[in-house]
C-alpha cells in the first residue's frame, strides 16, 4: 500500500530554513506528481507546493512563492521541501501527498515551529 513519511521538521527561529523529506513507497514513485500541504493550528489543510512527474513543473502557493522550494529524487523516491527565510505564520504540520487510482493518500506529518 502507499506509504508516505516525511521527517526534518523541528524548531527554528524567523529566518532560518529548513528542509523536509517525503520518502515514499508502495508505488511507482516516478509515474506520479507530488503535493506538500500544510496545516496550522485552526486553520484548513492548503497547497503549499507542486511537483511533476520529472520536475521540470513546480508550482507554489503565493504565500511561499521564492522563499520555498520543491524538489524530487526519482531514485531515491523521495521529494523535499526547502524552506528558507522562515516566518512564525510557516508554523504548521506539512504533509506530503500524492494520488495514485484517484485516491489521496498522505503521511503523518511533520511538525514545522518557526518562534523567536
């Protein structure tokens, strides 16, 4: 079955940058696009960034548009999130996701804390 698992949140002050990691199997991680989302305390589930197929396509929400950016390892069938200049309202758990046969499937999450 799909599994999805991300890592490399933590805590970090406004400024700093991260990088989170998705690491997938049950599927053929090449043949299929790849969403992180994230979800702030309160607040809805959003896109935060888009990748295709091979990556030559990405896509961003406005709100992180130039700070973030998403790549992928077909080998490795992993895709990642470069976080950097931080704010505290990037605060949230980011998920990744992907659709295989029309469902969704998503990780557990991993906790992102930007706080001075």
């Amino acid at each position: 079955q799909v599994q999805l698992v991300e890592s490399g949140g933590g805590l970090v002050q406004p400024g700093e940058s991260l990088r989170l990691s998705c690491a997938a199997s049950g599927f053929t991680f090449s043949r299929y696009a790849m969403t992180w989302y994230r979800q702030a305390p309160g607040k809805e589930r959003e896109m935060v960034a888009f990748i295709s197929i091979t990556g030559g396509f990405t896509n961003y929400a406005d709100r992180v548009k130039g700070r973030f950016i998403i790549s992928r390892d077909n080998a490795k069938n992993t895709v990642y999130l470069q976080m950097n200049s931080l704010k505290p309202e990037d605060t949230a758990v980011y998920y990744c996701n992907v659709r295989v046969a029309g469902i969704g499937s998503w990780g557990q999450g991993t906790q992102v804390t930007v706080s001075s």
